[in-house]
C-alpha cells in the first residue's frame, strides 16, 4: 500500500516549511533552531544516520569504536517526536478507510518532524503499543518512515491508557501525536492524562469517517461491532439518528473538554479529507 | 378455578406457533460499524428516556402470546370458582326425565347432576333457603325455600330415575311461579336441556355430552290374510348413521332380526311380515347398545278376538241402521222392540225410543229418544239450539262436534248419572252405570237434529262402539309411561288386577268402577286379569315410551321457550366465567401490541 506519492510528498514539503509543531517552551523548551551554531555545551553521542552533517561526526569515536558517531550538543538536542497510531480493527471502517487517513497523516507530521531534525517514533497500538518503529531523525530516514506506516496491519481491540502504561518509556520530554478514532474501550482521558505527565506535549488527531459522523442507516438493522463482532438489533429512523447525532456530539465534546482540561490540541479530522487539509488543521 | 368449555385449550397450540412465527420474523440486514461504544449509548439514553425499553425488545411477542392467551381462555370458558357470598335464594331443578338415564355421562346423566347439585350445596353459603325441583312429565317441588343442608340432601338424593319426558311447559311454569315467590332467588338447572324461564336468568349445568342413540319411536300392527304384519320406526338422533340390529318377540318368544342401517339424525322403518296370528303381545328391541337403552324397546298388543256384537232395537231409524251395517268388525243385529224376548247375548244395545223395565246385565247401553221409563224422569220436550261441544271420548276426532238440535226431552238426572252435554240445566247427553251396565243416554231423537247427515256421525258412531263395547274396557292403547289407565271392565266383572312387567300384582277392582290405574311408570307389557265369579278373563296392554311426537314436541317447546337466547346461561359449579372480560383484555393488548409496533425504535 503506498500511503505517500509523488505528488502529496511535494505538497507535503511546501506544508513543512509553512508549518511546524509549536512546541510550548515549558514542555520542550531546549528544542533549538538551527542557525544558533555550535557554541553551545557538548551533550551527547550518538549513532551516525543517512543525512547528519558530516562536520558533526566525531572522528575520535570513530577510532576507538569503528563506528560514525556525531555529537550532540545540549541546545541542539532533538525533541523525540512519537506518532501513536491507533490499529485497532475499528481504524478499518470507513469510505475511505480511517486507518488510510491516518497512516497518510502520521506520514506527513514525521516528515515535517523529520525536516526539523527530530526524532521520530512510530508506535502503533490497540491494546498494547505493538513495538517500536524508529528512531527517524533525518529528513532521509523519511522513506523508512514510511515503509513501517505500510507494514503495520490493524488487528485487535484498542486500550489506549493500559497500552500506555505496559510502554516501556526510554525518552523524557517530547512531543506526542495521538491518531486515533477515539473509539476506545476506556476512553482517552486516562491515557491522555498519563502522556502529560510522561512530560509530554501532546497533539490529539481525532479521525472518523463520514459514514460515523453522519450514519446513513434504514430499517431493521443487525449492528455489528468490527472489532468484537457483538451485535446490536435497531431499527433506524429518523429518531434513532437524531438520538445517534446527539450521543455522536457529546463524545466530541466530552474528548474537547479533556483535551482542553489537560492542554493538549485537539483535532477533528475526517477521513475523506484532504491530507494536506488534515497537515495545516493539525501544525498549521 | 376451572373451564367450562375445556376443549378450547387446544387454541393454546397457537402459543409454540407465535414462538416459531416470531423466529421466522424477518430477517435483519447486518451492517458492520467501528464500535458499539455510541450505539450503546444513544440505547442506554433511549433506555433512560422509557425505562421500559429494556423489555420493548421481545415486547411485541411477550403481547402476542399474552393475547393468544387471553383468546384461548375466554373460548375455554375461564371461568374462577366464587363463593356466594350473600345468601341469595337458590332454585336448584334436577331433570329426571328418561334421557337422564344416558350412560354418556358416567353413571348416568342424573347421577351426574345429582352429584354436581350436592357439590353445589356444599359451597352455599349457610342459611342459604333452597328449593328443589325435580323435573319430569310432572315436575314437582320437592322441597322448599330450606335452609337445612341435611334436608336439602336428601331431597336431592330422592329423587329417582322416570322414563318419561320432560314437560317443558309445566317445568317453566312452575320455575317461573317460584322465581315469582322468590324474585331474588338463583334458578340452577342440572339437565341435559336447556329451559327458559321466561325472562329469567337460568345458570344452566348441562350433561349431555353425545347423542348417539337410535330408538324405536313407533310400533305398531296391521292384519294381513297370511298373518301379522308389524312395523317399526327407528330413529337416530345421532349425527352419524348407525348400523344396529333390531329383533322382534312374540309372547317373549324370538320372531325375527334383521340388520339396518339407520341415517344420521332420521328415521329406517322395519316391515315384520308373517308374524303369527295367535300372538297377544309383541316386543321390538333395538339389540345394538348405545347411551340409552330403555328407548331401543317397544311393545304392542294384538286384539285378535271374537267381533263386537250389537243389537239395535228401533222401530225404525234408518240413520242408525245404516250406520252400524257399513261398520267392519262388529255383529250387527236389528230387531223391533215387540219381537225381542229377552236382553242377553250382545255386547252392545242400542235401545232406540224403547227402555225395557231392566236393563241388560251382560252388555252396555245406549238410548235414543228416551221415553218414561222405571230408571230416570222423562217429562215433555224443550226446544233446543246447537248444542257442544264437548270433551267426552265419544266426540273424539269429530272436526266439528257442535251439532243442532231440534228439541230435546226435558229430564231429570238420575243420581247414577253424569251429564255430557246439558241445554238450560236440562241433560241432553249423559251417562251413568248401574250396577256394572254402562248407560249412554241421548234425550233427542236423532231424525230432528243435523247430526245423521254431518260426516262426523260415522266417527261418533265409531267412539260409541269402541268406548261402550264391552271388549273395549281392556282394549287399552296408546298408554305412555307415567300416563294413568282408566279400566271398563266387562260388565259382571267383581274382581280384577294388574301384573306388572316386573311381576308384581296390584289389585285394581274391587270398587267398581276401579279408580285409575296410575302405576304405568315402567315401559313393558301389562296383564290384566277379570274375574266375573263365572269365568276369569285375561287381556293385555302395554306401555311405552312417549313417541316420536311426543319428542317432537319436547323439542319444539324448547326451541318455542328460545332455550339459547341468552337467558340460559351455561353454568357448571359455583363460578364466575370471565369470557367478555378476556376478549376485551386481548382486544386491548392487540391494540398495544399495534402501538408497540408502529411507535417501534428498535426491536
């Protein structure tokens, strides 16, 4: 499956020099500009990846351990940036697939993440984080970005707060970016809440589908749960629809309130929507 | 609780159909979403919003089945066993009558309703006042207004099988004056028909339960030259034809069988031919049994004996004359009044404008145009005009029994007599016995009245001949159970009894005349035996079953009295039926069911 092409990708360059993830100086405040040079505190090795500037590597270390290390430095230090993408099977659903959306979305902030020379995780999850995808900390490393967005496979339930909490954490601070349905056994708050106090700053991409906000259902109905295959028996109408929008209404706001309770940004997303209409709403 | 038309319970087979329609129900069509987590939620705020939607899901079917139930009840019958409460006066009437004794319900009908009417007087409460009624040919108070349950018992328990029908009539008439003396009081009817009681309410406990029963309901005989022919009418009132064989007895001896199929709800006649000449008494018997056996026997009697032998003493009547001469069966014999030497030797004189200073001892009598004689006043004439009608025997059959009179003889009534018709307190007809000589007298002259030239004066003639013939007295016919039997014994006769099919005997004579012979209650042949001091005479007659007719009119008097316009209602222990209060529950819940379902959100 190619979730980038040619052409989005080119949009997506223009996006990323429009754009960038605002971090708030309180939550990753070391997060540096390039043009602030080399006069700062020495702070860190680390392994030589396709794209470092050469001038970095240090030569030293190269002698001693027969391997390309550059060096860090404290104001240069890259905010780690983790794309927690949802998988479960609820993902699935939707024309077009909200799944779809959100590979090509969690593709796009990495690149932008990845132009800004951070470092990029990608952790899908349902009930547990299912591994690992990264680091990604340059521009280059974008396209095997990508090829791990396309292997990864939807299966399973989604927990998102006990997924969190099995996740073994080796970064501090950093950025978060949540994609998911929200459709989640437990709700988001909880899980929310501890990525906050993992000293995170957190962006939430909440996705649905249009056939979710806006259900086009008619008369004796067998609903049929995508991920647990229980069953519910309705018979639509326009009551029940109504009924549905308003149920539909107070889950968005109830995730706003969270959202905004623990000041993290919140965005709506539809799947069918533009990726770069998706790009701006989250870093525009 | 209880059902008085249990077999509408098999309606309750219709509940496992509503359970399979409802699985059949239509099919939903599956459509995959993401998560149930917003459709649990609008169901639990729709839940919220009726907190009875819970149950809504299997609602309809739970209505379905709660509705069939409900039919199903009200066709059983439902019915709760009420205590009375109050102590309303109870009319309970027992049917006696012959068709009680069907074997349909075990033992019999009446044992049944017996039982079932003590089960009710068990559940009165005390000092409730009781009648009991025992219906028959004549239905008879029992017992009255009794609040003594020991009493009101045995009252019930005394009552005893007939074999007669029911008069209809005489039951509403006398259910009707005691619901008139008691307006408040319960009439309960244990029968296996139902009575109306004029406008009343009758609580009505029926046991018949099948009417597969086929009846000889006509035997009769006729002489041919090669012997006895007899006939016999079967009946089914059953609804289905039936194959029975029926036998024929001549003086408790074996005759004939024969093997006929009787249609539903009709009639087979039987033709017995070449039947001895020398039998007196003839037995039909249906041999095949059903649920009721006493009607599947009929009995007749053969009167073969010597003719009726009549002498007319005139000087001349040819009215009279010519009368008995066309008359079959008899010995007719004219003479005038100088040439007859003595009384003796006939059955019957008939004494015109002649009375001999004694009248004959071996035969009866009967005078026209008396003259003044030794036994009673004979004075001047009075004119008279049309005179009758009346009810004697011997006007019987006659389509119009009036007739005019020129004048009559003014008389006075002996005391032995009896007037038949009297003008003016002046007796025109009468009849009287001296002795054991029976005495008609008509105090006209036959040549000044209408009566020689209206058709009915052979038919007199005829009942004048049957009733005073000697013979006659023991040619006794058509006698139905329960009906009395008046005896004109031969005259002489000091001495005369009965045996009864059973073999008992029972004296009859002395007095002379004997009182009416009442003792008819069982169905069968009767001998009856006279003695003259001379010589013993032996004759017969039998008793049946009410006839065809009879039943007929039993039928008719039922549909007349409208015995299902609703006045009669059915009835069967001390209970309270709730048919109307059923259907009005079903009806409603049908209508919550529609609302339900077109109001439907989810199923």
């Amino acid at each position: 499956m190619k979730i980038i092409d040619n052409e989005t990708l080119k949009k997506i360059q223009k996006l990323a020099i429009k754009t960038g993830l605002k971090i708030d100086s309180h939550a990753a405040g070391n997060r540096k500009s390039l043009s602030k040079g080399s006069s700062v505190e020495f702070s860190d090795f680390r392994e030589y990846s396709a794209g470092d500037d050469f001038r970095r590597i240090d030569w030293n270390a190269y002698g001693r351990f027969d391997k390309l290390f550059v060096k860090l430095y404290m104001e240069e230090r890259e905010a780690p940036v983790r794309i927690f993408l949802d998988t479960s099977l609820s993902m699935n659903y939707g024309e077009p697939e909200k799944i779809t959306a959100a590979k090509r979305l969690a593709a796009a902030l990495a690149y932008i993440s990845l132009n800004a020379y951070d470092r990029v995780y990608i952790n899908p999850w349902n009930s547990m984080v299912q591994g690992t995808f990264g680091p990604y900390s340059t521009p280059y490393s974008f396209i095997k970005a990508v090829n791990a967005l396309e292997i990864i496979e939807n299966r399973g339930e989604s927990n998102f707060t006990e997924a969190l909490r099995k996740m073994e954490w080796k970064t501090g601070r950093g950025i978060s970016i949540v994609i998911t349905d929200g459709l989640v056994e437990g709700g988001l708050e909880e899980g929310l809440k501890y990525l906050r106090y993992m000293k995170q700053e957190v962006y939430l991409c909440h996705i649905l589908s249009p056939q979710e906000l806006a259900p086009e259902l008619d008369g004796a109905l067998e609903l049929v749960d995508i991920e647990t295959n229980d069953i519910i028996e309705v018979t639509a109408s326009g009551e029940l629809l109504d009924m549905y929008e308003k149920s539909l209404k107070r889950f968005l706001n109830n995730i706003k309130q969270q959202c905004k309770k623990f000041g993290i940004r919140y965005t709506l997303l539809q799947s069918d929507m533009a990726l770069e209409e998706m790009v701006l709403k989250v870093a525009g | 609780m209880t059902f008085a038309t249990p077999f509408g319970l098999i309606g309750l087979t219709a509940v496992p159909l509503i359970i399979i329609l409802y699985i059949m129900k239509q099919k939903r069509e599956k459509v995959v979403v993401s998560s149930h987590i917003l459709w649990q939620k609008v169901l639990r705020d729709m839940q919220a919003a009726t907190p009875w939607q819970k149950l809504r899901k299997n609602l309809l079917l739970f209505l379905q089945l709660l509705c069939a139930v409900l039919i199903v009840l009200a066709l059983s019958g439902f019915a709760l066993k009420s205590g009375v409460h109050t102590s309303q006066p109870v009319v309970i009437a027992i049917d006696s009558s012959l068709s009680m004794s069907s074997t349909d319900v075990k033992p019999t009908r009446l044992d049944a309703a017996k039982k079932d009417a003590q089960k009710y007087v068990g559940e009165l409460p005390p000092g409730t006042p009781v009648t009991v009624v025992n219906l028959n040919r004549e239905p008879d108070v029992l017992l009255y207004a009794s609040d003594s349950v020991n009493e009101i018992r045995a009252s019930i328990e005394s009552i005893e099988q007939t074999k007669t029908y029911t008069d209809v009539r005489r039951a509403e008439e006398l259910l009707l004056s005691l619901k008139n003396r008691q307006p408040d009081a319960l009439i309960v009817l244990f029968s296996d028909m139902p009575i109306r009681v004029g406008k009343e309410e009758v609580r009505f406990s029926n046991y018949k339960k099948q009417s597969d029963n086929v009846a000889v309901v006509r035997f009769t005989h006729a002489f041919r030259d090669d012997g006895i022919t007899a006939m016999s009418i079967l009946r089914n009132q059953g609804d289905n034809d039936s194959e029975v064989s029926v036998s024929l007895y001549g003086d408790d001896s074996f005759i004939d069988s024969q093997l006929v199929t009787v249609p539903k709800n009709g009639t087979r006649t039987v033709w017995w031919s070449n039947v001895p000449l020398s039998v007196k008494t003839l037995h039909c018997v249906i041999d095949t049994e059903d649920i009721l056996d006493a009607d599947n026997h009929a009995y007749d009697t053969v009167y073969a004996g010597k003719p009726v032998k009549v002498l007319l003493v005139t000087n001349g009547n040819y009215f009279l004359e010519k009368v008995f001469s066309v008359i079959e069966g008899i010995e007719f014999t004219r003479t005038l009044p100088d040439e007859l030497a003595e009384y003796k030797g006939y059955d019957l004189y008939v004494l015109d404008g002649v009375i001999p200073d004694k009248f004959p001892e071996d035969g009866n009598v009967v005078v026209f145009n008396p003259v003044p004689n030794d036994h009673f006043a004979v004075g001047g004439w009075m004119d008279t005009p049309v005179i009758g009608p009346s009810e004697h025997v011997i006007f019987k059959h006659l389509e119009n029994p009036g007739f005019s009179v020129g004048r009559t003889r003014i008389i006075e009534k002996p005391d032995w007599a009896e007037t038949i018709i009297e003008y003016n307190g002046n007796p025109v007809i009468f009849e009287g016995l001296i002795y054991s000589t029976r005495i008609l007298v008509f105090g006209f002259n036959i040549y000044e009245t209408d009566l020689p030239i209206r058709t009915e004066f052979p038919i007199m003639i005829s009942n004048i001949l049957s009733e005073y013939s000697p013979a006659s007295g023991t040619r006794i016919s058509g006698i139905v159970t329960g009906e009395p039997v008046r005896f004109m014994l031969q005259p002489g006769t000091v001495k005369a009894s009965v045996i009864t099919p059973d073999g008992r005997r029972i004296d009859i004579a002395p007095p002379v005349p004997p009182q009416p012979f009442i003792q008819t209650g069982e169905p069968g042949i009767y001998k009856v035996l006279q003695d003259n001091s001379v010589n013993a005479a032996e004759s017969y007659f039998v008793v049946n079953l009410p006839d065809e007719q009879q039943m007929e009119n039993v039928e008719n008097a039922v549909r007349e009295t409208g015995g299902t316009d609703g006045t009669v209602i059915p009835f069967r222990e001390n209970v309270k039926l709730f048919n109307l209060p059923l259907l009005f529950a079903a009806l409603l819940i049908l209508v919550i069911e529609w609302w339900c379902y077109a109001n439907r959100r989810y199923a």
